[in-house]
C-alpha cells in the first residue's frame, strides 16, 4: 500500500495489489497516509508458496481488474 | 476465609496492593467485595469450595480467592469458567506447579482453549495476534491464572520463583485454537474428548520461539521441509527439550502452513510422528555442548521427546510464513507434562452487567 501511494504522489500511475487476509490492514495505511481512495486489487491468500501454476492462473484473473484500476481516472 | 485490606480510595487500595507485592506490576481492577461477588455469583459455587493447594506457598486455592485474582485481573463473569478450569489444571500433580513456579528456567503456563467455551466464555481470539495484546479474555483469563499463581501459590520474583529472566508470557498467555478454519480436528478431541466438550489444556512453556517456513507447492518435500524447520525450532541444541529431553512442547501451525502439512494429508498424528522423528540426534552432537547430559544415553542417537504425541499440535494465529513453537522446561517429577481439563459450566450462573 504504501509503495503504490508513495508511486501515486509522484505521478506515476499505480496500483496496489494486496492479498485478502491484508485488505482491513490495506484501508488502515491509506487512510492513515491520507489517500483512503487509491487503487486496490485484492488476491487470494495466500498466494506465495502455492505454486508457479497458481500465480499463472490468478495473475490471468486479475490482469483485466488490474488495467481497468489503473485507467481509472 | 480471605483476609480484607482496607483502603480510603480506589487510588489508595491500588498502591496498598502494589506495596504488598500482590499484584504482577501492572494497575489492576481493585477487588472490592461487590465486584468478587459477582464474579462468584458467576462461578454457581459456594466461595469456601477448595480447589487444591497451591504451591510453592501451599495456598488455599478456594473459588473465591480465584474469583479475588480473576477480578484483579479484569474478568468479566462469563471467563470465570475458563479460568476456574485453568486453575484445576494447573492444579493436578502431573503439572507439577510447585517445581515449576521455583525454577530458574523460564516457563509459564500456557492456557489452550477448546469447544464452545471459546464463544461461549469469551471470545477468546485464536486469529491474527491471538498471544499479543488487544484480546480482553485472552489477556484477562491468563492474568487471572498468574495472580492465581503469585497470590495464592505464594511466587515472588527473586524469592520463590527464581527464573532467571522469565517471560512474558508471565504476565499473561492464553488462546484459543482456530478449529473452525483448521484442516485438522479439534485439538482436544485428539486428545480423548468430544468435539461439544470444552477443555483448557495447560502446558509449562517458554516463550513463542517464531519459525519461518516460505511454503512451495511445486515442492514435493514441501510438507517434509516444514516438519524439519518446526523440529529446529522446537528442539535446537539450546533448548531443554534437546538437552534434559522427555518433556513437552508446543507447536502453534499458522493457517498457511496448516493447509502445506493437509495438502500433504497428514493427520495431527502423522505430523507428531514426523516432528518427533525430525529430533532424534546424535550423542555426539549432544555430547560437544553438554557433555554431563549426554552421558546417560547408550546408544549413537537419542530422542528430544519419548513420545510424538508429547508435542501438542493446534493451529491458530493469522495466515502467514510463521508459525511458533514453544520448548518447554522438561523437568519436574512428571517431566513437563500438559495437562487438560474439562471447561464444567452446567453451573454457571449468567449475571447481568451493571
């Protein structure tokens, strides 16, 4: 979260990808560094450690959720 | 009967127990006579009722100086039945109190909770931080039990408990185990009880030693790997369980790793066998740290644990790389050994907040 808030504020347009068990921890940072509304995408979890065929497959499902969150305006 | 201290105030009573080394260091809920009685009330047994002596001081454990310590220590009337079943167990010989509150080793009782009580007496967190703070049954019930044990077992620092450094876990440590989320069973209906039962199982453990393990499901050794770090950690050359060996211990599985060990279908069995086969060693690797220890073993290997069912098994705590093992001291006439007791609340008695 912070790295995608710290990329935001410096003009690059950025997304935070934050797996499920993080999220509640992932809206405490962005509102406590006062950007309640940057871009999120949630992944399972967890997700390290679950196998090279695991992350092809949620990396596939996310990649449309993740470009449509990073044109957002 | 209990003795009575008076006070002018609240802020005066408070320094009065501090004074008196009554307290574990910590501000506390003053005990007056109306706050005992409701938690007695809670309890549905007469106050003079004797739950056993309490050691090293051979105090007299009654319900209602449980109820002084549990009150000191925050509780609310529905932890009472935990707390009056931690008490009991602690209580039963084979935990050895007494030896264990003088030693110089640091160990504290570890209060495991399972069944319904978990909902019905608490909540008792078994999620994300469970041993940390922020949890007011986890935190209460566990500090009840050590006033218990400073209190009426008569352990002062220094004087009669003589742990070097201690832990702390002293000051509180209790949880429960995540049952609803665990691929294994209950831990306590492994250990012999129905699954609608509610049990506190109490071991005599060091602090959470963590233990990283970065789980690869492409591994074929995955589950193997785990079991080997769990056994580092639970017994490395500078534990009591490598060195005194027979005792008990601990391992706390984290959701993620839980689901490594299942994905490998391993039963809460075939993890105990796999953690009591990853710590058999060498004498001689014994022999090079401790050599006077080493001595009473024949044979090339020996075993940190007599049995695998010794290492008690739960999952709890948030999803993660870490799951916690605790060693133990191994010591006393019954070597350390975890004890378990039925949570009774047929007798409870509901009181209204006030």
């Amino acid at each position: 979260m912070r790295d995608g808030i710290n990329l935001a504020r410096l003009g690059i347009p950025a997304v935070a990808l934050v797996t499920e068990d993080f999220w509640p921890q992932g809206d405490f940072v962005a509102k406590s560094l006062g950007m309640p509304d940057i871009p999120r995408v949630q992944l399972p979890h967890p997700l390290a450690g679950t196998g090279a065929e695991n992350l092809r497959v949620v990396a596939e499902q996310i990649v449309p959720t993740l470009i449509r969150s990073w044109l957002r305006d | 009967m209990t003795d009575r201290l008076q006070a002018e105030d609240e802020s005066q009573a408070l320094e009065l127990l501090h004074s008196k080394g009554l307290t574990d260091g910590l501000p506390v809920v003053i005990p007056t006579p109306d706050r005992v009685a409701r938690l007695l009330l809670a309890t549905g047994l007469d106050a003079d009722v004797l739950l056993g002596e309490m050691g090293p001081g051979n105090g007299a454990a009654t319900v209602e100086k449980v109820a002084v310590a549990a009150c000191m220590a925050g509780c609310l009337p529905d932890h009472m039945p935990v707390v009056l079943a931690a008490v009991q167990a602690v209580l039963q010989p084979e935990f050895d109190l007494t030896e264990m509150q003088s030693t110089t080793h640091c160990t504290a009782p570890l209060v495991i909770v399972n069944g319904p009580a978990r909902h019905n007496c608490g909540p008792i967190a078994s999620g994300f931080g469970a041993l940390g703070p922020g949890h007011r049954a986890n935190a209460s019930i566990g500090r009840a039990l050590r006033l218990c044990m400073l209190n009426i077992g008569g352990a002062r620092p220094g004087e009669s408990d003589m742990a070097l450094l201690g832990h702390p876990g002293k000051f509180t440590y209790c949880l429960a185990e995540d049952e609803e989320n665990s691929p294994l069973p209950p831990m306590h209906q492994d250990l012999g009880y129905k699954p609608d039962d509610s049990v506190v199982t109490v071991i005599g453990a060091e602090a959470p030693h963590s233990v990283i393990y970065s789980g690869d499901a492409d591994d074929p050794d995955d589950a193997f790997k785990l079991l080997q770090v769990l056994g580092i950690g639970l017994a490395n050359m500078a534990t009591n369980n490598a060195v005194l060996t027979g005792g008990g211990a601990v391992v706390v599985l984290n959701p993620e790793h839980a689901k490594i060990l299942a994905r490998a279908d391993m039963s809460r069995g075939d993890i105990q066998l796999g953690l009591w086969q990853n710590t058999h060693y060498s004498k001689e690797r014994l022999a090079y740290f401790a050599h006077g220890f080493a001595e009473r073993f024949h044979g090339e290997e020996y075993r940190c644990f007599d049995r695998p069912e010794d290492i008690l098994v739960l999952m709890a705590g948030g999803s993660g790389l870490y799951s916690m093992v605790m060693p133990s001291w191994c010591a006393g006439a019954n070597r350390n050994r975890y004890v378990s007791q039925v949570i009774t609340t047929d007798q409870f008695c509901e009181v209204p907040t006030v």
